[in-house]
C-alpha cells in the first residue's frame, strides 16, 4: 500500500461516510419504530430501505460519469463537503419536527452518497496501485464493516439513553438531537 500517501486519510473518508450513512439510517427506523409507524417486519420497513437504496440505482451512470470525468478526490471532497449542509438541514428539521424535510434531507444525503461511491471504488485503485489492489480492498471492506457496526451500535444506545417515551415526532425528534 506504498503507491500513494494519503491512505489513511482515504480510509478515514470512508469511515466516516459510512458511519454516517448507517447512523442516519439506524435513527430514522429507531424513531419510526418509537412512532409506531411501522413494525421491523412490516413492508414499510422495507420500502424505507428500497427508497433509501433508489439514488444509488438512479445515479448510477450518472455518478460513474462524474467519477470517470472528473478527480475523483476532487468528487470525494465535493460530495463530502455537500454532506455537512444536508445533515445541518437535518437537524434543523429534526428540531422544527418536520417528517417531511427531515426525510428529504436524509433523501438528499443519500443522493451525495450515491455519487461519492464509484469515485471511492475508483480511488482506492489509484491509492493503492493494482498490484495491492486486493490488499486494499480488504481494508476497505474491514473499515466499511467497522464503520457499520460501530456507528448502528453507538445510535442505537445513544437513542435509548436520551430519547424521550413520547409518540409525538417533534418532541422525539427534538429529544434525540444531540445525536444528529
């Protein structure tokens, strides 16, 4: 992994990417699930996952060509600097206690996600090299499996600790803030 310097930044943006995207996802189906608004086993839940996975299968050609077009650091740096504006939105919403913005900036979020992807794949091959190609991918894996695991257990006990016992959404959603 000595082609490029940079990887541990490369990976701390990944970490971070998907720490946040699998936070976001884990307090929307926590707070619906305190709302009562659908069940786990419900196919709510479901559609809620398939709505969050819709840009990644819209943009997918449209993200490939920006990630081919452009840098693809330049394209990780814009989309993440993109994201601190929609999870601001998010928590603006969330403190207002409106569902529906608060769901269009998650919506939004995963949009900027959805193009940050392929320049992340893209990028790793031009940090590590193809020699280390496999290399570097395992660690991609084991930081995106980290990031996952790390960031669903800390919103779920964090949700737990602090969420208010109410079914009303703009008090829950106030309540649970600090972890937005």
């Amino acid at each position: 992994m000595e082609k490029h310097q940079g990887s541990f930044a490369f990976y701390g943006v990944v970490f971070s990417q998907i720490a946040s995207t699998t936070a976001l996802v884990a307090l929307m189906e926590l707070v619906l699930n305190r709302l009562h608004l659908f069940e786990s086993s419900d196919s709510s839940f479901i559609v809620l996952h398939l709505l969050i996975l819709l840009p990644c299968v819209l943009l997918i050609t449209p993200a490939g060509y920006f990630s081919d077009k452009y840098p693809k650091e330049r394209v990780l740096r814009i989309t993440s600097l993109l994201m601190v504006p929609a999870v601001g939105v998010f928590g603006v919403a969330a403190y207002v206690g409106s569902m529906t913005f608060v769901f269009a900036a998650a919506a939004l979020f995963f949009v900027l996600q959805a193009i940050a992807s392929p320049a992340k794949s893209g990028y790793l091959k031009e940090l590590v090299g193809v020699r280390m190609l496999a290399n570097g991918a395992g660690r991609f894996t084991i930081v995106t499996f980290v990031s996952l695991l790390l960031s669903a257990a800390a919103t779920a006990v964090a949700f737990e600790q602090i969420a208010p016992q109410t079914l009303d959404f703009a008090h829950l959603m106030q309540g649970v803030l600090p972890i937005v």
